[in-house]
C-alpha cells in the first residue's frame, strides 16, 4: 500500500497520505460498514425496535450493499491500474536498458 501511495501521490508527504488511506478510511469504513450500516437495517426490519430480528431480511441489505460495494472496489482498482500503467511500463523499458548496458559493460551514470 506505501508503495502505491508514493507512486500514486508522490513521496514529498507520503506519511499524511498514506495515514489517510490505510489508516482513517480503514477506520471509518470499519464503523460504518460493520457497525453502523447493519444496526440501522436490523433495526428497520425488526419488529421490537431492533433487539431481535430473524431471517435474511436481517441481514440480507447489508450483504447486498458491501457485495456492491466490493464491485466497486474491484472497478476503481482495474481504473488505478489502467491509470498506472505507462509509469510501469516507463520503469520496465529503463530497467530493461540498464541491464543491456551492464551486460555490455557501460556502466552509465544513473
């Protein structure tokens, strides 16, 4: 994941922005998809005010929503992909060159 972050958003803060996306949204997804989001739909399908509920009715919304949610995960990582690509290709090419240089014996500046 740092490694991302830095290729991504650059190195200059990478502290702050990798805090923020391996720490605060993982914290806040956390108490909103497993805490927040099930008790409000077991409450609206339960028939006591939501001390119990039984069924798939319970939890079945919840599912359905962080299966969706996972799609879209699947989705936006297929763009970030798509979207990273020509750096990955650009440090290929160089690595490749590098490598011919050494097998040739110039040993180049960089």
């Amino acid at each position: 994941m740092a490694v991302m972050v830095s290729e991504v958003y650059g190195s200059k803060h990478l502290g702050g922005n990798y805090t923020l996306l391996d720490g605060w949204i993982a914290v806040i997804g956390t108490l909103a998809l497993a805490k927040l989001l099930p008790t409000y739909l077991v409450s609206l399908h339960s028939h006591d005010g939501g001390k119990t509920c039984v069924g798939p009715a319970c939890f079945g919304d919840t599912h359905r929503i962080i299966a969706g949610l996972s799609l879209l995960s699947c989705l936006l990582a297929l763009v970030l992909g798509r979207q990273t690509r020509p750096s990955y290709e650009f440090l290929k090419v160089h690595a490749e060159l590098r490598a011919k240089d050494k097998r040739h014996g110039w040993a180049g500046c960089c």
